[in-house]
C-alpha cells in the first residue's frame, strides 16, 4: 500500500470533538467536581467545634501508652484467637461438606446457614450470657479471652468453611489423581497436597476475614469485661464519656486503622501477585 | 511363560448409560512395551484409568504383578505405589519445588528417610536429563520438561509398570522428542509400559506391540509391523489414515475434535 491510496476517512478530524478532546474534558468536570465538594466540606464544617471535639492533644497524650499495650493489644489478641478457632473449624466443616457421608454434609450445611444468617453480636450474646445461665457451673477456659475466641470463632467459622471449600474445589482434580497414583491415601493426599494448594488460593479472602474479625472484636463490649480486658472500642469509649469529648473515639479508629490498612495493602499485593501467577 | 505383569480380564466400565469399555481382554508382559491407539472417545483412557484404579470398573478384573487390583479388599494405595501413571497434563504439584515432587511422595507414601529420598530423587532427575532444574519450580519449566519430571517422580517410587496416558499431546512439537527419548530409555531398561499415543513412529519403533481400540472395544492387537503397517481390519485402516495424513480426512459426522481435554 503506498501513501496516496491513505483512506480520507481515517484521518484525524479537524472539526467537532476527537477522541482525545473528549477525554480530557470529561477528566477535567471530575476534577471540578472533587475540588467543589473539598471545598463545599471545608467550608461548612465548624473546624473550631470539630478540633475541640475530636483532636484534644492532651485528651490524646493521656490515652498513651494504654491505648497501645491495653486496648490494641487486647484487640489483636480477640481477634487471632478468634481467628485460629474460626481456622480449626472452619476447616473441619469444611471437609465435613466434602465428605462422603451424607449426615456430614447435612450438619455442615446446617451449621454454615445458621452463623452465617446470625448477627455477630446475638452470637456474642449467646457465648457471653445464654451458655453460662443454661448450663450452670460450666466455665469456659480462660475466662473472657476463652469466650471471645469461641464468639469470634463461631462467627468465623462458617464463612472460613465456605471459603475453604471454595479453595478445595479450585485445585484441579488431576491433583489428587496424580498423588492417588503415587500412592497417596484419600486424607494423606488432602493434607500434603491439596490442602497446601487451597491455602495459596484463599489467602486473599482468608486475610479480608481477618480484618472483619479485628472490628468484631468490638463486640467483646457485650460481655461485659474488666478493665484489664478492655479492647479498644470499649476503651476509647470509656475515657470519651469521663472526659465528656470525642477525641479518644478517634484515637481508638486510628489504631483500628493501623491494623487494617496494611492489612487491606496485603491482600491486595497477594492478589495481584495471583493474577501474576497464573499467567 | 510366567505370569503377565499386567492382565485384563473381560473389563467392562459404564458411567451411567454410556458403556464405555465393552469387554476388553488384554495380557502385558513382563518388560513388554504396549502402545494403545484409536480414535477420541474410544475407551483408551478409561482403560488405562481402570488399571490402577482411577476408575472402578463396572464389571471384569484386572491384575497387576499377579494382585488383583478389583478386588475389594485389596489395599489400593500400596497397589498403586507399584504402578507408575503419567499424564497428559503432567500434574505436578505447582507448590512444590521439583526436587520435592520426587521426595515428598517418597516420604509420605513410603515412609524414605530424608537422605534417602533425597538420593532417589537425583538420580531420578539425572536419569530423566533434568538433574540442574532440581531446585526450580513447575511453572518455571517448559512442558517438556515438566513431563519429564513427572516421569521421574513416578520412578522415584520405584514402580513395576508405568502407565502413559498421551504423554506428549500437550507439547509443543519440538519438545515431544526429548520426551519420547526418556520413554525409549525406559523402554530399553526393561520397564513394563502401557502407552497411550499418537506417535506413531514411536509406536513402530519401540512398542513390542501396538493395540488398537474403538469403540470400547480391542480391535486389532499385534506387532506394530502387522497393526500399523498392514491392518486388517478396516476401522484401523481409516484410522491410520486418517492419522497420518489429516489433511486428506473428509468432513464426518460426529467427530467433535479432541474431546475429553482436561483442564491443566
Ligand atoms: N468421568 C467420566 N464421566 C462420564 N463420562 C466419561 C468420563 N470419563 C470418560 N467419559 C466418557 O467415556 C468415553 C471414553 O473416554 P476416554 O477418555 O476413555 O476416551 P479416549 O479414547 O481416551 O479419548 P481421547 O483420545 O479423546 O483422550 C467418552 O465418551 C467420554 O465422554
Ligand atoms: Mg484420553
């Protein structure tokens, strides 16, 4: 093809909106908008009122160390064992619903439906309440650490089993062909092979459960704890209403934050990282 | 003659309505290399599956070393450990590095202490050409290589027969040689082989005899002089021909491509 046979209609447009032209002025009416709402929030907001209630520096300085060696700690400890008895059992419901025997399957599926249709906080209450009023005399090891792990764990529990399913069923079958070939048993080939496998695949969701647990945590309220026991929503709550101001409520979200954001950058990573990977 | 290292014996294999397998009788020597060919949909996986039981056959027995694989009460696992299985889509454990794909099996399954698995794994590798990809991973290796690995984690248990269900469909063109000179080598070595393939030249030149199947049937079972170069029956025939020269196959009814393709 040579130069002169160049089809006219292809060529850029003189006249009307090209393509490019297009983009930039829709980019640029996001922009006016953005810059309008920063703005429209600067200016109605009583910065004055909003710094005294939220951002008293001493109100803040007095928070410390307990902020960090109390609550935040009795949060991040809540949430792991939770998140290990969620793990345990989440994994045995899990192959209970893979299982051959149908009972099995049945009560899994029973299970699963019910804590995953509770609230949170009605399963806190169960564990925190109902069980030691129903059953007089039983006492759940290690006080409320013990009843936190099994609240948490139980809410856990089911959304881990789904999703470890999930991660089972994504290894292909020629996984377990090949190990059964090898010589592998039924449960020696789950534990060595396909297992390993599911665990990579459901790393990302498994770490989002994990930042759903860390805000449960702040349901341990409802137990009713002492005040070595506190965790951070319950302490930022605490020191609010005898300091009649806001500040510690944002103190306490802070720490949250500083727990889930790189948490939340984490999983994102991995998950890229997947996409990577399968290419 | 002592007894056939493999033995099949009036197999039959349905799922559900669609009889796949329909009466297969079949005898595998002792250092004998057998290669199974026909079309698509034929039975010939489903054959080689029924021998280590990766199917269950509906009805039929089938031995291996003399021990009835069909028999209920036989232990499987400690069956299968003498049957190696190589597949077309290499089924390596993509978690594992190469290295411990030989090992791991070798530990687990047959209890090998650390070092000794560890020996049995390289020389594995060595014998497969592979000995400086021991620390790479799966994904890193090209297909021919990946198969070639998962030949020697079959070997590394030590197998007594190997099974090969088209080792070579998924490769490249140019990598299937170096695959096909490995399976030679078994071959040479004296290993008892079941080979499902399509290349033929392999076939004709290294199987002790070629079986021919279609329609879950065994047509034809011979030398690969008498099988592939002078058929008898016509079905073969067709298929040879069509085999070795594609382009020249007319447009039929009913040959959906390459079915029965596993995901990798
Ligand atoms: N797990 C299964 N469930 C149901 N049908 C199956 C199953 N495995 C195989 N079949 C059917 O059995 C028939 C024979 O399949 P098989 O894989 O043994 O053929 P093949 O000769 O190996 O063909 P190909 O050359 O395509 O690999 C096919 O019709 C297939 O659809
Ligand atoms: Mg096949």
């Amino acid at each position: 093809m040579t130069d002169t046979e160049t089809d006219t209609s292809l060529q850029p447009k003189k006249k009307g909106l090209t393509r490019r032209r297009k983009r930039a002025l829709s980019r640029g009416a996001q922009y006016a908008v953005f810059v309008a709402a920063v703005i429209a929030f600067a200016v109605s907001a009583d910065w004055g009122r909003l710094k005294n209630q939220f951002a008293q520096a001493d109100i803040a300085q007095q928070m410390f160390p307990d902020v960090i060696t109390l609550a935040l700690k009795n949060t991040v400890l809540y949430t792991l064992s939770g998140f290990v008895v969620g793990l345990v059992l989440g994994m045995v419901i899990a192959l209970m619903r893979l299982s051959s025997v149908g009972p099995y399957r049945w009560l899994a599926g029973v299970y699963i439906e019910i804590f995953r249709g509770l609230p949170a906080l009605l399963i806190f209450i169960f564990v925190g309440v109902a069980v030691p009023l129903a059953f007089p005399g039983t006492e759940i090891p290690g006080g409320t650490y013990g009843k936190v792990a099994i609240a948490l764990g139980l809410v856990s529990a089911a959304y881990m089993a789904e999703t470890i399913r999930a991660g089972i069923q994504a290894v292909p079958k020629g996984q377990l062909e090949a190990a059964r070939s090898l010589g592998f048993s039924p449960a020696r080939a789950m534990v060595s092979i396909i297992v390993p496998q599911a665990f990579r695949i459901i790393l990302p969701p498994l770490t989002n459960e994990l930042v759903l647990l860390f805000k449960d945590s702040s349901l341990v309220l409802f137990l009713g704890v002492t005040l070595e026991e506190r965790e951070l929503s319950k302490f930022g709550r605490d020191l609010a209403s005898t300091t009649a101001n806001s500040t510690p409520i944002l103190v306490a979200g802070l720490c949250y934050l500083l727990v889930t954001v790189p948490l939340s950058f984490v999983v994102r990573r991995m998950e890229s990282k997947a996409q990577e990977a399968i290419r | 003659m002592s007894r056939p290292e493999i033995e099949v014996r009036a197999l039959h294999k349905s799922f559900g309505d669609n009889e796949v397998l329909r009466g297969i009788d079949l005898e595998i020597g002792r250092g004998e290399v057998v290669c199974v060919i026909g079309p698509s949909g034929s039975g010939k996986s489903t054959l080689l599956r029924c021998v280590n039981l990766l199917e269950e056959p509906s009805k039929g027995q089938v031995f291996v070393g003399g021990t009835e694989v069909t028999d209920p009460d036989v232990d499987i696992d400690a069956v299968r450990r003498r049957i190696g299985m190589v597949f077309q889509q290499f089924n390596l454990f993509p978690h594992l590095s190469v290295t411990e794909n030989l090992t791991l099996p070798q530990r687990r399954v047959l209890g090998r202490d650390k070092a000794e698995a560890a020996r049995v794994a390289a020389e594995n590798l060595a014998r497969v050409g592979l000995s400086e990809k021991a620390d790479a991973y799966p994904a890193s290796l090209s297909g021919g290589q990946q198969q070639r690995v998962a030949i020697a984690r079959a070997l590394a248990m030590g197998p007594r027969v190997m099974l090969f269900d088209e080792p070579t469909s998924a490769l490249d063109p140019e990598l299937v040689g170096d695959v096909l000179a490995v399976m030679r080598g078994l071959a040479e070595d004296g290993m008892t082989m079941m080979v499902v393939t399509h290349e033929m030249t392999f076939a004709r030149e290294v199987a002790d005899r070629v079986v021919f199947m279609d329609g879950g049937v065994i047509v034809e079972d011979g030398s690969p002089g008498q099988v592939i170069g002078s058929p008898r029956h016509e079905r073969t025939r067709h298929f040879l021909s069509r085999l070795l020269d594609p382009a020249m196959a007319e447009v039929e009814e009913g040959t959906s491509g390459q079915g029965g393709g596993e995901t990798p």
